[in-house]
C-alpha cells in the first residue's frame, strides 16, 4: 500500500502527544472533583482513558483516509474484437432513384446505416474497415483500415461514395462479390462484407439476371463459403418502384426524369430474393432499410475474440482504499458518541 499525500502521515506522531496534553490538561480539571469524592478516581479514570483512545484512533483513521491509500493491482486482459469487414455499395444508377422528386434517394439512405456500422465497431476495439462502391465490378474507396482512420473513412462516407463513383454501364452483383474477396488480408482473424444494394439487376437496358450472371453470383457465392467470408445483406429501395428526377443547374426539379427511351422513364424496383440467398448461403443475414434492429450485434457474432494486456507504461495501476479507513472508524465513533457525547 502506498499513500498519494504521504506527508499528512507524520501528524499520526502527533496524535499522542496532542492527547497526553489534553488529557493532562483535563485531569487536571478533574482533581477537584477527586478531591471531595475519592471514590469515583478509578471510573474517571477509566473513562479518562478511554475517551482519549477512542479519539486517538478515530483521528488517525481520519488522517490515512486523508492521505488517499491505494493498492497497485494487475488488470486482467481487455477482451476486444477482432477482424476484416468491408462494405461493399451499390453505386450503380438505380441508386440515385427517388420516390418523388426531392426525397432522399436511395444512396442517400445509405450513407447513415454505414456511418452508424462504423461507429458500432468502433467500440471493438481491432476491427479493421473497407470502403467498396460496385457497379458490374466492385472498386476500393478506402482500403481496409484500423481504428485509427475511421475518421478518414467516416468522411469517404459521407463525401466520396456516391452514385457511378465506380465506372460500370450495368449492375451485377457476383462479379463485385468476386472482386472484393481479394481485397481481405491473408491473416484476418475474420472476414465479413456488408453488401447494400436495391437488389436489382441491370443489363444493358433490362432489368433480369443473365445466365452469365447467375453464373457468377454462383462462383461468388461458392468462393466466399470456401474463404470463410461470410456476407450480410441489407436492401434499400422501393417495392413499388421509384424513379430518377432531373435537375437543372439551380437544382430545380424539371419535371422530367431519366428515360430509357424517348417517352419512357426508367422505373427501378428494389428485389430481395438475390440478397436473401447471398446471405443465408455465406452465413449471413438480410436487413431490410427501415428494420435494421440487431445489424450491429449480427455483425459482432462474425468477428473473433481477442484478449490484449493492456499497457501502462507511465503509471501502474492503483486502486484508492481511503473508505477501508473510514468504514473501520464507524464502531469507534458510534462508542465514543455513546458514551462521551451522548452521555
């Protein structure tokens, strides 16, 4: 046990000397009381004595207090999580649709599920973090990073990442998953990718998976098992269908939107049966946009568990046991209170 104000402790060399005084003093008051009684020395005195113990250990249990003792401890390993996750984003055109002009797009909608991911994983301590958009292939924003530069990744979020920020005329979705398992470390202790996406398929102009296609969300979906990668799914769309709203240079809604062809407006609808079978294949799961309840902690189950000693190289570590010294004067204070104040 060390004190952190040791000087206060040479007043305990005080104390008895500070008492024999006023015990000196106060039997001195008492001798005339002696004097015509005889008979009550030998309780006075008792009673003399034990009122200036009694005072002596109080008030050197209050001057350890006061002195802030504390015990040095070893703390026991920090358990943290450790692992790769990368998010991988749909930044194809169907992003950018809307439910009616001015609404929050779909890529807007994105943005605050990844910035509150990071902000989840934060708290864990290893995890490490990569930024991927996707059209047909999938291309690194930010690369898988640590803890540190997560305020790096949380501005790529909000300022980077956005619809065609990856060069693509169409949408897949096994040629991206394909490109982002060899973004992983070889020593991952886990690898995770959180896919968002409307689900929708896009090829030159029709909106339906190729055979090439289903050949390669097959591929993908093969190698990411025989990685141990596993994929969680999050949809962002509207089943009823939205589109793309035009503005022009003072970012007024023309009242026209994107066409397919003369007359007719592009309408992209947001599927879930490709992300459901991506998920539940990698040993995932599927979100859906408006009930994200649990994503973080599914997201924690993929990670591993890693146990750290923590260092402190300046100072050890202490634990302040001042109340030990006042709990033990609470009996002594309770009898002298009794029987010298109280009566």
């Amino acid at each position: 046990m060390i004190f952190e104000n040791p000087g206060l402790l040479w007043l305990l060399l005080v104390i008895p000397v500070f008492l024999i005084v006023l015990g000196v003093l106060g039997w001195g008051r008492k001798r005339a009381i002696i004097s015509i009684f005889p008979s009550v020395y030998n309780s006075l005195w008792k009673k003399q004595l034990e009122k200036y113990i009694l005072a002596g250990v109080l008030m050197a249990l209050l001057l350890l207090a006061l002195a802030l003792p504390k015990i040095s401890y070893t703390a026991p390993p920090a358990e943290q999580m450790s692992g790769e996750i990368i998010l991988l984003v749909d930044v194809s055109g169907s992003m950018g649709a809307q439910s009616e002009p001015y609404a929050s797009s779909r890529m807007d909608r994105v943005k605050p599920i990844l910035l509150d991911i990071v902000e989840a994983m934060d708290e864990l301590g290893q995890v490490k973090i990569g930024l991927c958009g996707f059209t047909n292939m999938a291309r690194s924003h930010v690369p898988v990073i640590s803890r540190e530069d997560y305020p790096y990744l949380e501005e790529s979020i909000r300022k980077i990442i956005g619809v065609y920020s990856v060069a693509g005329s169409s949408t897949g979705l096994g040629g991206p998953i394909l490109d982002t398992l060899a973004k992983f470390s070889e020593d991952a202790t886990s690898k995770t990718i959180v896919m968002v996406s409307d689900g929708a398929p896009f090829y030159w102009g029709a909106s339906t998976v190729t055979e090439k296609e289903q050949a390669l969300i097959e591929e993908a979906l093969v190698a990411a098992v025989e990685q141990e990668v596993s994929i969680i799914t999050i949809g962002v769309g509207e089943r009823e269908g939205a589109k793309i709203p035009l503005y022009d240079s003072n970012g007024d809604f023309t009242g026209n939107y994107a066409q397919k062809e003369k007359g007719v407006d592009y309408i992209f609808y947001y599927q879930d049966d490709i992300l459901r079978d991506i998920a539940s294949r990698t040993g995932g799961k599927y979100y859906f946009e408006d009930n994200l309840t649990g994503l973080p902690e599914f997201i924690e189950t993929q990670l591993e568990t890693v146990y750290t000693d923590e260092i402190h190289e300046e100072e050890e570590l202490y634990r302040y046991v001042a109340h030990w010294f006042l709990l033990a004067a609470i009996p002594f204070w309770l009898v002298f209170a009794r029987r010298h104040i109280l009566g």
